[in-house]
C-alpha cells in the first residue's frame, strides 16, 4: 500500500520517515499491512466531504503551539479569518476530546479530558524523552498533552475515521511535531516490546475479550515499561457488570469490572506495582453536550429521577486510573 494515497489527505508517511532509524523499523511491514487491511479496501463514506475540509484549512508559517495548558493551543501573529476557520473545524463535527484554543476559536468539546489528564499526570513516572503508545487516543488530546510533557515519541492510534481527520487538520496548521495517529485497532499493533508508557484510556470496557486487549498493551511494552490504564469500574463487593444490552446508552460495553477484577487480569498478564491512582465519578461538567459536539450526552445517559444510576437502572460510571508496571 501507498501511504501517501492510502487515505485522501492523510499523512501517514511520516510516521514510517520519523521511525525509521528506531527499533520500530523492523515492524513498518507489520503496520503497512495492517494498514492495508484496517483502510486499505474500505473507503469510509464521508472521507472525500473530511479531506476537502483540510483542502480548505489556511496555510500558515509561523504557528506557535503550547502543549502545556489545558487548552491545547495554537497562536499565530499571522491574519487569520475565524469565521471561515471555525466553518471548516465545525464540518469536522462531533469534537469529543478537547479542548482546543486554535488561534483563539474555542473548542469546546464533549468531554473536558484535560481534567482526565489532570488526574493522570501526577501518577506518572516522568514521561520526559519516553516513547509513549497511546490505544484509543480519539483525535489525539493526550497526544500533545504528552508532547507538552517532552515525550520523545508519541504514538495514538484509533480505527475511527474522522478522529484522524481531526487530528490531521491539527497538524496541517502547526509546524511538524513528534505526534502521530494511525488509524489502527489494538489487535493490529505488531508485539514491538519499545514503547515505555502504553496508555489505554476508556477503552477496556469496549473490548469483547478485555485479557485479550491487556496482552495487546503487553506486547507493546518493554519489559519495566508502565502501563497507565483507565477504566469505568463498579463498587467492589459487586459482582463485576456485565450488560447485556446498553449501559449509559452504549451498546458496546460488554464489561464495567471491579478494581479487584482489573488486579486479577493485570496479574495473569505477569504485572508487577500495580497501584489505583484514582478514582472518580464521571460527572455532568465533565462529559456534556456543546455546540462542538451537539449529540445527547451523559445528562441524557442517567437516570433523570436518581442520577446515581445509569437510564438502565446501573450505577452511574465511576472511572479509575490504574498503573502498573510490566515484569
Ligand atoms: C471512550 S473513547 C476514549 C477516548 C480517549 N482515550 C479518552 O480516554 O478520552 C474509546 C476510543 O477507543 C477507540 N476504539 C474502539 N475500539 C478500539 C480498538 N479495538 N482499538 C483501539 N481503539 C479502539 C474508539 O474509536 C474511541 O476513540
């Protein structure tokens, strides 16, 4: 497969350019393919109406971008007109992660995940000239906020188109960086063993075999690397939930463990340290409708009479951030 073609407007090409004197190089084949397999023969239906959005984003030279604050920022002394920008960013609608400040439009989107972050960093070995993989990343939120930490490498990947279009036309309007988002599922990532942090953040739950994701996120990590994981939980005591229809509305959440049952797997999986760095109670300032994200959201997923439970009688989602390290 072409990379250059393989997605109109997407630029996986310097992925391959900017690892290939790493020790990712020996699994470019294994990507390719799995690229080729993932995208390569499925056109998505509104990838010509994305990829003419990032056609129609401004070209612009001197871009300053700050990865440190919880907007993620781009700022440019150079004359921008925000009500075409704005136009152009909104066709790229729903903006789930964020926010961004980009040249003072604010997105405002569904989930506010600098606050996710703000209840990971601290937990963190010092992500400070680290390769980082983060599963499920969405459009690539923690993936500058981990730039903002001064990773040396950080990789996202994510099987939903529109995310990498996001993603994308974040890139297109600031100078080249050490991010990059593939679109690719857990299972597709070659057993490399080279990232020092893998991030799987709202992901577990959505995988019909969890152990088989956990060994996915091993096989990324060098040995003594930390695994930084992020999951809805239920009350220990409980059994561990399984729906069989919806919970809070998604149809594909096939399993809300206790933390226990998280230890359990993580030990099958030979891991070492494990420690719950926090735990929290999704609430409805975090996750809500906004003009970039304009869906229902949690307020609509709760019970509307007792909003300790879920529409479907659950408990209402609790998260937890477990760290570990692999042996
Ligand atoms: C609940 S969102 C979490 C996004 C982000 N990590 C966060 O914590 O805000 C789940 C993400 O996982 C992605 N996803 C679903 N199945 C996946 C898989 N098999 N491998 C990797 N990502 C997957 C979805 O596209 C979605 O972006």
């Amino acid at each position: 497969m072409n990379t250059e073609q393989a997605l109109p407007g997407i630029n996986l090409q310097s992925f391959f350019e900017e690892t290939r004197n790493s020790a990712l190089n020996k699994y470019h084949s294994d990507f390719l393919n799995a690229l080729t397999d993932r995208i390569g023969f499925r056109s998505h239906g509104r990838d010509q109406e994305w990829n003419q959005r990032l056609s129609a984003l401004p070209q612009l030279d001197k871009v300053t971008a700050d990865f440190s604050l919880d907007r993620v920022s781009l700022s440019s002394a150079e004359t921008i007109d925000p009500v075409s920008l704005s136009k152009i960013l909104m066709g790229l609608h729903p903006w789930r992660k964020g926010p961004f400040d980009i040249f003072g439009i604010q997105i405002d989107s569904e989930w506010r995940s600098d606050w996710k972050w703000r209840r990971i960093l601290p937990h963190l070995s010092p992500l400070e000239g680290r390769r980082v993989l983060d599963v499920g990343t969405g459009n690539g939120y923690f993936l500058y906020r981990m730039l903002g930490e001064h990773v040396d490498l950080a990789l996202g990947i994510d099987p939903t188109r529109l995310f990498s279009y996001q993603f994308q036309a974040l890139q297109n309007l600031q100078p080249e960086n050490r991010a990059f988002l593939l679109p690719l599922k857990d299972e597709d990532m070659p057993p490399c063993q080279f990232f020092d942090t893998v991030f799987s953040l709202g992901v577990l739950y959505h995988r019909r075999q969890p152990i088989k994701h956990l060994q996915q996120l091993t096989n990324s990590l060098r040995p003594g690397g930390e695994l930084v994981l992020e999951t809805l939980i239920i009350q220990e005591g409980t059994a561990s939930l399984e729906p069989i229809d919806r919970y809070a509305q998604m149809r594909n959440v096939w399993l809300v463990p206790t933390i226990s049952k998280v230890e359990e797997l993580l030990h099958q999986c030979h891991y070492r340290d494990i420690k719950v760095a926090d735990i929290n109670v999704t609430s409805m300032a975090e996750q809500r409708s906004t003009a970039w994200m304009r869906y229902q959201s949690l307020e609509d997923f709760l019970d509307p009479q007792d909003s300790s439970k879920t529409i479907e009688g659950f408990p209402a989602p609790v998260r937890a951030v477990i760290i570990a390290t692999k042996l």
